[in-house]
C-alpha cells in the first residue's frame, strides 16, 4: 500500500452506475499504491461520506459534477471529474468548481492517477523534481542518510534539499511537511 515508498491514496468512488462503479473499484483493487475507502452512487451519499472519512482523492461521475457536487467534495479531497473528451462543459465546470483535474473513464490507469496527484502536489508546492523525490522518502519514513543512499547522493546534499523543503513548505519538522505533501493539511497552520 504504498505509491513510492509513501502511504497508499485513500480513494473515494462517486459512480451512479453500478457496474461502473464495481469496474472502478476493481480498477483501483489491482493495485498497492491506492485504497479505495468509501463508494457512493450519487453526489449528495458521496458529500456525506466524505466529510466523515476524508479521502485524498475523489473519483467523481459526470452525472454528479453536473449536478454541482463538485466544489462541496473539493474542500475535504482532490476530485477529478469522470467525463469523456466530447463533455468540455462538464469537464470546465468541474475545474470551475475545484476539480483538481479529469480522467476518461475506461482509458486510465492507476499510474495515471497516482502521476496526476504526485504532479499536482509538486506543481501546488513549488516544488522541484528532485524534491519531490526526497519529499516522497520523507513521507515514507525514511531517515536523511537512507534518503542519501537510495538517491546515491551524499547526507549534506539530502539535508540541503531538506531544508529547501522546509523553507518553501513553510514548515520546520518532517510530520507538518509529511501532512502537507500527503493533502493532510491544505495550509501550514499558524504555529508549527
């Protein structure tokens, strides 16, 4: 349950169908990097669900975005929005109201899912992608002299980058930068 070395996405399905719903569920099964830990058939079921477990990531039906159930599930996830290439309307509107991003149904993989969070956390963060690898060690519990040999850099360079972390993070220690690159926490709270 891992995505490089970091905790498995917790992942909520927003499907009004029900066999698509069960392919998605399956989709998301195969794989180690996402657990899936709510389902709903509908936008109103998936705003309640998710209030109370607080997934990372929303997998949210075009049925349900059109019905603007969007922006309430991007104030507690990151939603990408389920809509074919022909749905521009859906798709801008979801974007309009929060969506982190959109997938095709039946044309995407896990990869493809776990690449568009890892890129929006980088791109949201500022930060490179050499600190993102070493944020993602970070993550995954890794000390800095680990961090060094898996990267095969030395300690001073991973405590430089470290630092570099902390400083655009807006952070001082490895549990708030950890909660923050995991979508824990939307903004560093005012006393770290």
């Amino acid at each position: 349950m891992k995505v490089n070395g970091t905790a498995s996405l917790r992942v909520m399905v927003v499907e009004g169908d029900p066999v698509a719903r069960a392919g998605l569920r399956s989709l998301l099964a195969g794989s180690d990097e996402v657990e899936v830990i709510a389902e709903a058939g509908d936008g109103p079921d998936a705003v309640t669900q998710a209030e109370r477990v607080r997934p990372d990531i929303v997998l949210l039906d075009a049925a349900a975005a059109r019905a603007g159930h969007t922006s309430p599930l991007s104030r507690t996830a990151r939603v990408f929005v389920l809509a074919g290439p022909d749905d521009r309307g859906t798709i801008e509107a979801a974007m309009r109201g929060g969506a982190s991003g959109h997938l095709v149904p039946g044309s995407f993989t896990v990869g493809d899912l776990v690449r568009s969070v890892r890129d929006l956390s980088r791109a949201s963060l500022g930060l490179s992608v050499r600190e993102s690898e070493v944020m993602d060690l970070i993550a995954s519990g890794r000390s800095n002299g680990e961090i060094a040999r898996e990267l095969f850099l030395s300690e001073k360079t991973v405590k430089n980058h470290v630092n570099r972390i902390y400083s655009k993070l807006g952070v001082s220690s490895r549990a708030t930068a950890i909660a923050l690159w995991r979508g824990l926490i939307s903004a560093v709270p005012a006393k770290d």
